[in-house]
C-alpha cells in the first residue's frame, strides 16, 4: 500500500516537474509570493498543529534542543516567508549558459543550467525545512517529496497543505510539493529505492538518519553532514572577541548543526580566556567537560572523555581541549571533526592562512562564529541542507546546487567525417 502510494506521488511528481522545468521565472515567483502570503494567512492553523506536536515531544521526553528545534512560533513563521521573499530577489539560475564555445568546424557548444527533476527530502524534526526545501525546488524547476520526520508530523501537513495550495492558485501544479502522509517508516525504505521517480534524495537530519540513507539507497544521493564543528582561539587571539564567538557559536541555537561542539584554546591564552569564556557559558547552563589541562585551570568542570570529542551534543554541552600549537589544533579537527564548519580566532594573519589552508571542511571561518555557515546568512537565500561531501555540492546548497546542466550545440549543418 505504502509503495504504491508513493509510486502514484512519483508518476505525478514527474508530470509537475516537466511543467516546473519549463515555467517562466515571473511564474514562478509568483507561486512563492503566494506561499509566502499563505504562511501568513494561515500562520494561527499553523501553530495550532506545531503545539499538538510540542505536546508529543514533550511526553516522550525529547531534549531541549530537539523541542527546540521542532518550535514554531510567530517569529519563525514570519522568517520561514521572508525565506520565500528572499527567493524571488534572487536571480533564476534555470536557463543560465554558465559557458559556450566555438569548435574549429563552426559548432557552438554551450553548457545549460536546468532542474535536477524531482528531488526527494527525508529530514527530521524541523518544519521550517518543509517550507525551505519546497521554495527552493519551486525556484529552480525542481518537483520535490517531503518525508519529514514523526516528531513535526502535524506541523508538516499543516504547511505542505498551505504551500502546496498557494502554488496551485497561480496555475502551477500543487504536485509540485507533495507530503508523505505517514510516519510509518517503510516509507523511508521505499524513497531509497524509487529510481524510477526520484532524480536525487536529500536526507538532513542526525548522523544515524545521513547513514541509514546512504548506505541503502540506490537513488543518487546528496549528503548533509553532522556537525562536529570547533572553534580555535589562538595564543594571539583577541581575547574579548573569542570570548564573544565561542559563546554565540555554542548557544544562539545549540540543537543545530552549525553550533560549536569543541572548544580548543591555545596554552598561551588558557589561562587567561577560560575563566572569562566559562562564566558567561555557564551562565547559559553550559555543560563544560575538559581535557586535563583544561581542569587544570577550571577544576570545577567535568573530565572530557574519548567519545566527548567525537560528539555532535547538539544541546547546551561543549567539550574543551587545550593545545599547544596550531598545529595540534588541526590535528585535533582532522581527527575528530564532521567537516561542516571550522573557526579560528586569531590576530596574526600567518595562522589564519595556514589554519584555511590545512583545514579541510566545507566552511573555515576566520574571527566568525560558525553558526554563520548557512544559506540565509550566506545571501544564497534558504538552504536545502548544508553538504560535507565534496561531489556534487559542499556547504550550503542553494539555488546552483539544486541544478545540474545540460550541452547544448548549435550547429548549421556539420555532419561528422
């Protein structure tokens, strides 16, 4: 039942994606304006669903992060329709030439931005990925299915039913964003296997949810990573500054990705930044765990252990390591890092150049916090997920991302010899 149910979803997913690939970009901005327009309308239904799903969460015990996470409020569905705004100020990239070229025997060969066709979401736990996913496959021509997880499931039909209906309101196909409508997991097992319909499967979530669908998907797959992200202050960092960024980085938002996991502080400037960083950490209720040198200085914390350092918390829990050169900084990140998001706080340009080029990540920050590795931020408007692979995106993918290209050759009769 469930197969065929999501084989239906593919057939007319395909149909609306050959209407999306060729819509004009005036059409397709319109159809987001009417989303954006919708989320508002409808914001007080919205919420009504989201509280039935905060209700769930929290009688099963999940996490502060996780709630939070799952959290819609007002404000965050103003900024889930500012997200959509912010798409149609953005150029189309679908039709693009990105280049063209002309042959000795007068071919002109070029290279074609177009849709990927219809692309497949497994995420979990957060419903503003419904609405960020679906305005970007709307913007760039592409259909998408959404399998968002059991925790938002109320909150996900609730926007999907919205957006999906703002689309069909401008004369594009509601097809176009299509809701799994059941949490039943075989569904999952199905959209890995659907080669027929699916173009592309993006799965964003935690790590057990990344490896669940890479290793048994047959469906090409674009990976988000985890984020084991660090921040390094170096023994020439300004300490005021580090302290700044390590406290932004770890608690603006602690149950995303792009939030710090470790700090590593140079021996040079421990004594000193420690103290100052752990008052204003805790005072955020900051779990601080440290490494022997680190509890040398701050004896009150708990001892880091092996698998500290390999942890995405994603909650108010920061591992903490003292190094005594540059150099065993990056070693630690090679060692233990996700490669999402690395920052260095430093006033000596030498170790910033060095720190950029020997690290290995899809964002390397330089006196930024690294909740700054993503889409919005990056002016790329939302984002589709943040890759740590390095085929066929890294980073936050945005419009670009979510195209591939085609040749095209334009010819006045050469035929080969």
């Amino acid at each position: 039942m469930i197969k065929e149910e999501l084989e239906h979803m593919g057939k007319k997913a395909k149909e609306a994606g050959r209407v999306l690939a060729s819509a004009p970009s005036s059409l397709k901005d319109e159809a987001l304006e009417s989303m954006a327009k919708a989320l508002r309308e409808r914001a007080h239904m919205i919420l009504e669903a989201n509280e039935k799903d905060m209700e769930a969460g929290r009688e099963k015990g999940l996490s502060k992060a996780l709630l939070d996470r799952l959290l819609l409020t007002p404000e965050r569905i103003e900024d889930m329709a500012r997200g959509l705004e912010a798409l149609i100020a953005l150029p189309d990239p679908v039709g693009e030439i990105v280049s063209m070229w002309t042959r000795p025997n007068g071919l002109q060969i070029g290279k074609m931005r177009v849709p990927l066709g219809v692309v497949g979401m497994i995420y979990e736990a957060r419903p503003n990925v419904t609405v960020d996913a679906s305005g970007l496959c709307l913007k760039t021509g592409n259909a998408v299915i959404l399998r968002g997880g059991s925790e938002a499931f109320n909150s996900n039909m609730a926007i999907a039913g919205v957006i999906s209906s703002a689309v069909g309101k401008v004369g594009l196909p509601e097809e176009a964003i299509q809701l799994v409508k059941t949490t039943d997991r075989e569904a999952v097992n199905v959209m890995l296997k659907m080669n027929k319909y699916l173009d592309v499967l993006i799965p964003r979530g935690g790590a057990g949810l990344i490896r669940l669908v890479v290793e048994n998907a047959s469906v090409p797959v674009l990976e988000t990573g985890v984020g084991n992200c660090h921040v390094y202050v170096d023994g020439e960092a300004d300490v005021e500054m580090a302290v700044n960024i390590a406290v932004n980085s770890k608690v603006q938002r602690p149950g995303v990705c792009n939030a710090a996991e470790t700090l590593l502080v140079h021996s040079a400037i421990a004594g000193k930044f420690l103290p100052l960083v752990a008052e204003k950490l805790e005072a955020y209720g900051v779990e601080l765990r440290g490494c022997e040198k680190t509890r040398k200085i701050l004896p009150h914390i708990k001892e880091a252990s092996e698998d500290d350092f390999y942890t995405e918390y994603l909650d108010l829990i920061l591992a903490v390591k003292v190094v005594e050169s540059l150099e065993e900084a990056v070693e630690h990140i090679h060692t233990y890092g996700s490669g999402h998001t690395e920052a260095i706080v430093t006033d000596n340009y030498h170790h910033a150049r060095t720190f950029v080029q020997k690290v290995d990540a899809a964002a390397v920050n330089i006196n930024a916090s690294t909740r700054f590795t993503d889409g919005f931020q990056y002016g790329l408007g939302a984002e589709i997920g943040i890759s740590t692979q390095k085929l066929h995106a890294r980073g936050p993918m945005g419009l670009e991302e979510l195209t591939t290209t085609k040749f095209i050759v334009y010819g006045d009769g050469q035929i080969r010899g």
